[in-house]
C-alpha cells in the first residue's frame, strides 16, 4: 500500500506498507481460494484499514488481480475483505493491470519520447506493456506467475537444474505467441518492476554481481548457478532476498530470464513505479477530470461507429433526468452520474452487430471489451444498463453484479430507457425535457402544455414503458 498527497500540483508518496501475502497460493484444484490464504489477506487488510480509517472513501483506490480474477469464490471472499479494509475492492482486468503497471513507472522515471517496454512479474500473472512515451500501445497480462511456476515445478522444494530447465521451458511456451509485438526494436528502453525483478536486482547488487539498478541475462544465469547451489528452497538463502520471497523465486527467476532472452532484452532496467503507483495516478487523473474511461468511452464509440450526436443527446436527457431525482433514488454519487452517462453515449454499441436484439449484443461487447480504466465491476454495470434500454426489463443480474448495487442498477437503468425512448425520433430538434417525480417504486413524467398530444407515437412508446416497468416492481405514469 502507497499513501501519496498532491503538494504544489506534484504528487507526493508519504507513506508505503507492504506486506507479502500471495494469496494466489491459496487458489486449490478446485478453484477456490484456501482458507488459510484469505485469512492473511484478511488480516493484512485489517491492518491496511486501520491506516486508512480516517480517508474518504474517494481518496482510496484497491484493487485486486490475478487470483480474485480467477478465484470462483472472489465474490464471497471480496465482502469480507471490503469490510476489513473499510473501502471498495476492484477487481481488474490483466489488460487494465498492465495499464496501471504502465502509467506507475513511466511517472516514476524521467521522461521519455522514445519506446518503453515494461515486464512485471506477479504472484499468478505477468504483464508486458510496450508504450510510447508515457502511453501504452500493446499490452499482455500472461497466466504465468511466480507462484504457480514455483508450485509447478518446484513442488518438493528440490531446486535441480532440470526443474529450472522444465520450468524455463515452459515460460518460453507462454511467451511464444507474443514476442512479436514486444520484441526487434533496437532503440527500446526495457524497464522491469515489481517483487520478482526487485528482489532480483538487490540480490544481484549485493552479491556485486551488477550494478543495483540492471539486469541482464548473464547475471540471472549467474544467480541461477547460486540458487543450485542450495538444494532447497528451505535453505535458500542470499542477502537482499525475503525469506518468504525465496519460497517463490526460483519460479520467478525462471521467468525473467526467459522474458530476457525471448524478447531479446541486453539490459532490464529496474524501477520502484507498478501498479500501486499506477492506480494513484489513476484516481489523482480522476480527480483532476483526466479519466482513462473517458478516454476508453470514445473510442468505442469510434471503433463502433456509434451515431455520437445521438448518444450525446441521449445522455444529456438522462443526465437532466438524474438531476432531478438524485436524491429520492439514492443516486447521488458521481459513479451514478458517469455510469449514465456512459451507458447513455454506449448503448448504440450493438448496432454496428446487427440491429436485431443490438441491446444484447452491445452488453456482450461492454461486458467482455478490455475498457481501461473500468474495473470488472464497473464494466457488468455498463454491460447491465446497455442490455436493459429498450424491450422488457429484466431485474435479475446475469453478470452477478454486486447485490447491494441491485437498485441502483435498476433505477439507473429505468432513466435509460426513458432517455432513449424519447429520442427515438432521431432529430436535431430539441428533445423534451420533462419534469420528473420518483418515490420508491414509481416515475411521473410531466411535459410540456400540449406537447404529448402532438406526439401521439410516444404516447404509444410510454403506455408500452408503462408495462415493461410494471413486469420490474415500478408504476409509471405521465402527464
């Protein structure tokens, strides 16, 4: 954990804690994570929230990886580890982590117009970004971690070179289909970070085998030659090298120096900056109106070939909407806002599919889409709105949205449809904007004098609203 503060426009890290838990250690053959495994993360967190205890709830950003991303039980373990933290947990994507790992280095490290390539090695997953500057152009989150290579190869603790070998092996294989995109660039900056390739630079530095800031790959067959040495992990044993790290590094060495010699890396330069760092810069990018998914959000629509004088005009009616009834629906956060408003300038996603059913098909693309900047959460929130804006109204969430957002969904969800369905016309004209009314479980619509007479097809759309929100627990009514 970082604690960073902005001081005369510069971020500032005030604090950092860490603490070594791999609880993708804990992921059993069955899938799920072992008790043993959550409850240190458990107490980790409990510590982390004492820390936390006095921040508002929008100056703290979690996240979670690879092993909440392929736990089956991360839904159930994430209930308790939100409560011991204090704070939302997002789970995220290997794409969007790469990203994250990205952005924390290159504001870690002097700037650069050149081409960055950055590899960090993770408990259950490696990431490989290549980027330009300080944005990233290719990115890859690989399931080959530390740990399950340590685990794999290495599962009597018996350090022999031909486990290293069946290990090396099998890192090559991972990393095979993609060396293409990251490799055969001459003038690359190649910057490593994170616990493995850290570890791995202190160790190398203290042994006077480099200097404490570069690897290469004589040096990790070097160090490859010590850890032999030892015959087990249990009497592993080198300055610079945590206990508990020594327990997976034999699995992470095996990695580095294939990522090196795959990729045709001569130097790895080490850097502090990952994903912590990253996923500050985020939320600071956020706060300052730099917001990755605004970003990701237009560029769909580009990809998409989303009609954007449409979707704006969607969401603006959605968004004047919200405002009138924020409070009574409990939806005065700003993620209520922006969710509308991406769904609203989203929802047309589908068409360039098929228009037969484009609501689902425009879900299935936001469900399933690498969205930087959207935690997994966020994006089965987006995928739950874009496939509730028109036809019947389905409450029941089939992309297991968090239960306490159910309402919030919903009612988001409703004015959609709303916004949509008044501007079914198309038109440059300026669409109505009625006054709304809400309690609980209902929505009155009031229009302008005459306005609904003159427009008797949306007469005909709302009466047709009317029973769809009925079938969902909510009364409409329109005057």
């Amino acid at each position: 954990m970082i604690v960073g503060e902005l001081r005369h426009g510069q971020l500032a890290i005030i604090d950092r804690l860490r603490e070594t838990v791999r609880i993708s250690e804990g992921l059993k053959i069955n899938g799920n994570l072992d008790p043993v495994a959550k409850l240190r993360g458990l107490d980790c967190l409990s510590r982390f929230g004492e820390r936390l205890q006095n921040m508002h709830a929008s100056s703290v950003r979690a996240a979670g990886t690879s092993a909440l991303r392929r736990a089956r039980d991360s839904q159930q373990f994430l209930v308790e580890a939100e409560e011991a933290l204090g704070h939302p947990i997002e789970v995220i994507s290997g794409i969007e982590e790469a990203r994250l790992i990205y952005s924390g280095v290159s504001h870690s490290l002097p700037p650069n117009d050149g081409m960055r390539l950055v590899l960090d090695i993770g408990g259950g997953s490696t990431e490989l970004i290549l980027g330009l500057g300080v944005l990233p152009k290719a990115l890859e989150s690989l399931h080959l971690g530390c740990v399950g290579i340590t685990e794999r190869f290495f599962p009597d603790g018996a350090l022999t070179r031909e486990a290293f070998e069946a290990a090396r092996v099998a890192a090559r294989l991972e990393l095979r289909p993609v060396k293409a995109y990251f490799r055969d660039n001459p003038d690359i900056e190649a910057i490593g970070t994170s616990g493995t390739i850290n570890s791995t630079a202190r160790v190398a530095g203290m042994l006077g085998l480099t200097d404490a800031n570069q690897l290469d790959a004589e040096v990790l067959e070097k160090l490859i030659e010590r850890v032999l040495g030892f015959g087990e992990i249990a009497f592993l044993s080198l300055p610079g090298l945590s206990e508990r790290r020594a327990q997976v590094w034999p699995g992470g060495l095996s990695i580095l120096v294939e990522l090196l010699a795959v990729l045709r890396i001569e130097r790895l330069q080490v850097s502090d900056g990952a994903l912590r760092e990253g996923l500050l810069y985020d939320q600071l990018g956020r706060l300052q109106h730099e917001d990755a998914r605004e970003r990701t959000v237009r560029a769909m629509q580009m990809r998409y070939n989303v009609d954007q004088l449409q979707a704006d005009r969607v969401a603006e009616l959605a968004l004047t909407m919200l405002a009138q009834c924020r409070q009574q629906w409990q939806l005065d956060t700003p993620l209520a806002g922006s969710m509308l408003e991406w769904s609203a300038l989203l929802h047309e996603i589908g068409l360039d599919i098929a228009h037969d059913g484009y609501q689902r098909h425009g879900a299935y693309i936001a469900a399933n889409a690498d969205m930087p900047g959207f935690p997994s959460a966020e994006q089965k929130l987006l995928a739950f709105l874009i496939a509730r804006q028109r036809r019947s109204l389905e409450t029941r969430s089939d992309n297991q949205l968090p239960a306490e957002w159910q309402d919030f969904a919903l009612r988001l969800a409703i004015l959609l449809r709303v916004a949509v369905l008044l501007n079914r016309s198309r038109s440059a004209r300026e669409s109505p904007m009625p006054l709304i009314s809400v309690s609980d479980d209902s929505l009155h619509l009031q229009f302008p004098a005459e306005w609904l007479e003159s427009n008797p097809l949306t007469v005909t759309d709302l009466n047709r609203e009317r029973e769809y929100l009925r079938g969902a627990g909510y009364d409409l009514t329109f005057e």
